[in-house]
C-alpha cells in the first residue's frame, strides 16, 4: 500500500514538471530585408550586422546607391528609380533626398506603427523630429545620428580682451559685432580672427547659409528673392566681416605640406590655431576638441540664431534616415529594423560603434558641452531644395557671376544692395531664357 501511494506521488510530481517545463520557443520564420542604403560595407558595419545579431531570424540584402549612380544623374533620382525597380522594403537616404520623396507622396506615415507600438520619441532631439515631419505632421522617416553645428568659442581669448562669453541663442548681428571687437593682431604681431564659419571659403554660399537658417528663401514660384533688404542686411554683415579681416579667410593663409594627422586638422578646422575667437563649425570639431587637452579653454553654444526666427537653425546634417518606402506592400519587417536602429537599446550601444556623429537620442548622462546641438527645436533645409528646382544652367550661371560680384562688394566698387539687385536680374533672365 505504501509502495503504490509513493508511485503515486511520484507520477504526480512528474505529471507537476512536466507541466512546469517551458515549452520549445516556436520556430520565427525566416525572413528577408530587401534595403537602399549608400552602401553595401559601411551599412553592414553601423547597422546591419548589429540587427542580424539580435534578430536571428532575418536576412539583408543590401542595394548600394552608389554602385549605382550614374553620371549626370542626381542621386535623389538614381534612389526614386531604384524604389521603383528593386521591391525596396527599406531605405536609408540623406535629409535632402528625404526631403524630396516625402513631397512626393513615396514614404510611408510611420505614425500609425509608432502609435500601435507606443515607440518612444520623447529623448528625440527636437529640431531633428521637427525636420523629419511633414506639414501635416506626419512622420515618414527615423534616423539613429546626425551631425549638428554650432558655435565654439576660444575662452583665453575672451578672458584676455575682457569680454562676456557667447550664449545660447545670441543672434547673428550679435555675433558679427562681437567678432568686431577683437583686434586683428595680438601682442606680438600674430594675425587673429574675431570668426570663421565654414563656409568662409565662398562668402557668397556663407552668407546664403547664414540667410537659410534666419528663414530666408533664395527662390520660389519661378521669382529670384535675393534683392530685398533681409538679404541685404546679410550680406552687408558677412562682406564688412571680410573687409575688416575680422572674418579668417583661409585664401589669405598657405596650405599646409605636412601629413600630420594635428597639422590637416588644423588646416580643416581653423579654431584649433588658437588665434580664432569664435567658429560656426560642425560636430566633429567637438570631437577634436574633445579627445584630449588643449593649449586654449574653450566653449560651445547654440549656433547662432535671427531675431525673428529664435529656434530656428540650418545646422543639421543626416546621411541615414530610415524610411519605407510607400508602395511596399509588407512593412511589419521594415519596421522591426526601423524599430531597432532608431530605438534605445541600439542607441547605448552608439558611442562604441559611431564615435563620429551625434546620437538623434539624448542621453540621461550626457555631457553639458554637447547639449548645445540639441537645443534649437527647428531645422531648415530649404535652400538646397531651392536650389535643386533650378535647371543645371542657371546653377552654373550662380558659380559663373557670384564670385565676381562678392569681388566688386570686397573691393568697394559696388555697394550690396546693386550686385544683389544685378544678381537677381542675371539669374531671372537666365531662368527665363532656359525656360522657353
């Protein structure tokens, strides 16, 4: 009797574990990624090949734009025909192409999914999720990193001139005046700049930058819009910077023979001379300035902003922006990898994969000099696609009498407002003749 309740138990104990087991994980169907991105290499080793380790069950065929641009053609275009011929599931493209396909109806709303999945958006820099909505408001693309501007200062500098430091938000006059007030040699004959942009290479491009991230249009409706007091007051600025030699003017300096790594750095980067008080410089300056001491003290701030357009800036750049394109009829993988790539766990793992760009995530632990690219809450991008709407002759006809007439303003043989105005009637009248 005993011997049969002790089998008992034991059946039973047995039937209890059996049932306590965890059942065999059902099986995930493979699945297949068909993806356009710049290519095949440098996709694999940002993104790819850290998805494939957490998502076992898929595979990535990777398209490259590159091995398929053809000369002559833009790249926007060589992306939209390669959409339509390759069954394209998802798409990694810079803002400007983005930009383009979005207008055109070709990506899909991410809305609904990010709703449905309560993906979280809330650590998105603000100015990146601005740029990446329509007008409507909605979301057609993610992306995991950028590369931002902003404005570094030199701190001896100021300390040595007794002047207050700049500040978030200062506008561009404000700069400009600023910049003036160092004087163009220091005590013992070395030349010194009160500012350089990086663009300071072609002060026409600087000045239509600068006009950019104040809200100013170059051209629309078929209209040239140069000829106008905000435009004039730019150019006045960024010409008077030049004339004074308050602005660096990498021309005026010899370019440098040496392979070294600190010497080509400096000649990319001005700012590290030293002898420059303030630069409008992207992201990677940071992370120069960053990597080791240096023999000045530095800061950074916003890039600098328009008094009419106080949140407003142009200073972002995004070459991987995930987007599906809209004719893809099954998007629930696309949107697994989209889901993954521009989520938090893919962001913690950035700063050991991607010590370049800047996480589209802010960080809870992040560093306060590196806030300074996150507080603008507006990105614009209008001149490009400005300029991308004009035929390829009136492009050349911007490179052909641009420098020419910024010459005559440096050399005081025409005032602004006149070669703005001249400009303005060069670029019409050959628009209107490749028109016909």
């Amino acid at each position: 009797m005993q011997m049969k309740k002790l089998c008992l138990l034991l059946l039973c104990l047995l039937i209890l574990l059996t049932g306590c087991q965890a059942q065999p994980e059902k099986k995930q169907e493979p699945k297949t990624l068909r993806i356009l991105a710049f290519s095949e290499k440098g996709f694999n080793q940002l993104y790819g090949n850290f998805f494939l380790a957490t998502h076992p069950n898929y595979y990535l065929e990777v398209i490259s734009i590159y091995e398929n641009l053809t000369p002559g053609m833009h790249m926007t275009d060589t992306i939209e025909q390669l959409i339509a011929q390759e069954n394209i599931d998802v798409l990694s493209i810079p803002m400007d192409s983005y930009s383009v396909l979005q207008k055109k109806g070709k990506l899909l709303s991410l809305d609904e999914m990010i709703t449905k999945d309560r993906f979280d958006l809330a650590n998105y820099s603000p100015a990146i999720l601005d740029f990446l909505r329509d007008e409507q408001g909605q979301i057609h693309g993610l992306t995991a990193t950028f590369v931002g501007d902003a404005l570094f200062y030199n701190k001896d500098l100021f300390d040595h001139y007794r002047l207050s430091y700049p500040r978030d938000f200062m506008t561009w006059d404000e700069v400009f005046e600023l910049a003036h007030k160092f004087p163009n040699f220091t005590d013992d004959q070395t030349p010194q700049y009160g500012f350089h942009h990086k663009k300071t290479a072609n002060p026409f491009m600087m000045a239509l930058t600068i006009g950019e991230g104040s809200g100013l249009s170059v051209y629309g409706n078929g209209k040239f819009t140069l000829n106008s007091p905000s435009w004039e007051k730019v150019f006045e600025e960024v010409t008077s910077c030049f004339k004074s030699r308050v602005c660096f003017d990498p021309h005026q300096t010899k370019s440098t023979q040496s392979l070294k790594l600190e010497d080509l750095q400096k000649e990319s980067y001005p700012f590290l001379s030293g002898h420059i008080a303030m630069a409008v410089a992207d992201s990677s300056l940071y992370r120069i300035l960053d990597e080791k001491d240096r023999e000045f003290a530095w800061g950074i701030t916003t890039l600098p902003v328009s008094a009419e357009h106080p949140d407003l800036g142009n200073g972002i750049e995004m070459n991987d922006i995930f987007t599906i394109p809209s004719n893809n009829q099954e998007n629930e993988g696309a949107w697994e990898f989209m889901k993954y790539v521009s989520g938090n766990d893919y962001a913690r793992l950035l700063p050991q994969i991607n010590t370049v760009d800047l996480p589209a995530r802010v960080s809870e632990n992040q560093e306060e000099s590196i806030q300074a690219f996150y507080k603008l809450e507006r990105a614009s991008n209008t001149l490009i696609n400005e300029l991308r709407e004009l035929p390829s002759e009136v492009l050349a006809k911007i490179d052909e009498i641009s420098p020419r007439y910024m010459s005559e303003i440096l050399s005081e043989q025409r005032t602004v407002q006149e070669s703005l105005q001249l400009i303005e009637e060069e670029l019409q009248l050959s628009l209107n003749s490749v028109s016909k």
